[in-house]
C-alpha cells in the first residue's frame, strides 16, 4: 500500500484559531496494477467545523470526475481570491 499527503496550515501564526487542510491518498494497487483501488480525500478545518471531499477513482470516468471536481474547487477559491482583492479595505 503506497500512502501520501500533505497538510497546511490556513491561518498566519496569531491569527484567530487554527484552521487547517490537507489531502491523504491511498493506494493498495499492488496485487493487479491495472485496477484504480485509490481512496483520496480533501479536509478542511477551520475552528469547531470542517468538511471532508471524498474522490473515486475506481473507474477512468470516475477519475476524470474527480480531476473535474478538483479543476472546479481551484476556480473557486481562484475567483474567491480576486473578490477579495477587489473589495479593499
């Protein structure tokens, strides 16, 4: 079973509560190369709440809706991003 993942911090130190996201991935390929038995999921916290995204990978459509849902969540946070720079303070 191949294991990777990454975590990070949301919040500059001092500020607020921690708040955090991370990806894990999950691969137990081994016995046949040629199945997509990958369990990969997305965690994000903030305080007292948080959400989990779970992707399917198990079929090549599944994987390509997965990669399709990631694509949608950067263009959010992307969008996101510009409206807050364009607001001012």
């Amino acid at each position: 079973m191949k294991k990777l993942g990454k975590g990070v911090l949301l919040n500059k130190v001092g500020f607020h509560s921690t708040a955090a996201a991370s990806y894990h991935i999950d691969n137990d390929n081994h016995h046949n190369p040629k199945t997509y038995d990958t369990h990969f999921s997305i965690r994000i916290s903030d305080y007292n709440s948080s959400i989990s995204l779970e992707f399917d990978f198990s079929t090549r459509s599944e994987k390509s809706n997965s990669l399709f849902k990631i694509k949608k969540l950067r263009e959010i946070l992307d969008s996101a991003e510009k409206s807050i720079i364009f607001v001012g303070v």
